[in-house]
C-alpha cells in the first residue's frame, strides 16, 4: 500500500470513517472502499453484523457516563427542531439516562456488552479521558493495536496537534471537555451514577476508576 496516498491523508478524517450503518448497505460498497477501511458506529454490539472473530478490529471508546449525560443532554436541546423536540430540565434527563437513555439506549448495557466481548472480536477498550488528558497514551495504544511501527516525536507531535480541540475558544464543544459533570451535575447526582457503574462495570479490567468515585473524578482535571 502506498500509504501516504491514501485518502486519510488528504481528507478529514470524519469523511474517511462514515456512519456504516447510514451510508453503506452492501459488502460490495465496503469493499470498493480503499484499505485500510475505517467505519463509525453507535450500533451495539449484537448489531455489528455478522463479522466473524478475526475479519475486523473494533476500538471501543467509552466515556465516563457523567460527562457522557451532559454531552446528551446538551446534544437533544441543540438540535433543530423536529429531529428530537425534547422539552425536559436536566434533571429530568438524568433520570432517562439512569433509567435506560434517549435514542441511543442504555450506557451501561451498551458498553458492557463491547467490554464482555462474547463473541471474542479483537477489540481494544480506550476511554475517552485517553484521548483528551493524555491523548499520547491514546495515540500509542491505537497504533500498536492496528499493527503500525512506533511514531517518533514529530510524528506524534504532528497526530495530536491535528486531533486537538481548542475547547476554550469553541463553545459548541464545551461539553467535550472531561469533567463536564462537575459543573452540571449535582454531588448527589454524580453519587448515583457512581454506584451505578460499581454495580455495572466494576468487574471489567481497565474501567478507569474516576468512573467509580467522584473524588477521582473531581480531581482528574488537575493531575
């Protein structure tokens, strides 16, 4: 492969990994795509379809759900009218999301099934504070999983400076920010969703656990 003609690198890379489930609906068009092929999802993990363990490698990103609540939150509200038309405070929708979510269903049976991974696809598990806080640890992770040599300094230098949000000077992003939760969510909200993910994910290796504790979680900002 000539690697640097390829289309990740001349492209943006949301128009190089599309929704699989919105735009192809044939193995002909994944396969007319060329490779590597990279795709998008939301599906659950019943839902990939029928990939057989060893066809493909899936990067699971799962976010801490009391950032994960705010991003929703602030995702219903803003979108035109019409598409979701949700009329709630935020504390109704910290209830749907404890109750079982919006659209998109239940976080913590989402992620438990990619985490439980039952039908033993190679996956790598990133939570999202990988790519924000310390996005290098991230990057390194993604790299070594997708079978690519070490990047040097400036290689790594070049990725994160390309995938890096100014969230101070992007409004509409704010909610991407790590640690949402501290300012939108109450002690006691944030209590809850603790107990939830204890009783949840705890079991799982690799769960960071500021997603368990909110003294860790409060504090994760200022490491």
């Amino acid at each position: 492969i000539q690697i640097h003609a390829h289309p990740f690198f001349n492209q943006l890379p949301k128009d190089q990994t599309p929704w699989i489930h919105n735009k192809f609906h044939s193995e002909a068009d994944i396969e007319n795509m060329p490779s590597p092929r990279a795709f998008k999802t939301h599906n659950y993990y019943e839902h990939l379809g029928t990939f057989q363990p060893g066809q493909i490698k899936i990067i699971h990103v799962f976010r801490n759900p009391k950032d994960v609540v705010c991003s929703h939150f602030y995702h219903m509200t803003k979108l035109p009218p019409g598409l979701v038309d949700y009329r709630g405070t935020f504390e109704d929708a910290v209830e749907h999301f404890l109750d079982g979510g919006f659209e998109t269903g239940c976080y913590w049976r989402f992620n438990r099934e990619y985490l439980e991974n039952k039908d033993g696809h190679e996956i790598l598990h990133l939570h999202y504070e990988e790519l924000t806080l310390r996005k290098e640890e991230g990057v390194r992770k993604i790299n070594s999983f997708l079978g690519y040599p070490d990047l040097d300094k400036d290689q790594m230098d070049g990725v994160v400076r390309a995938t890096t949000l100014d969230y101070d000077n992007l409004k509409s992003y704010q909610v991407g920010k790590p640690g949402k939760g501290v300012e939108m969510m109450t002690k006691g909200q944030r209590e809850r969703f603790d107990e939830r993910s204890r009783k949840e994910l705890e079991e799982f290796e690799g769960v960071p656990e500021s997603y368990f504790s909110d003294d860790l979680y409060v504090g994760q900002m200022n490491r």
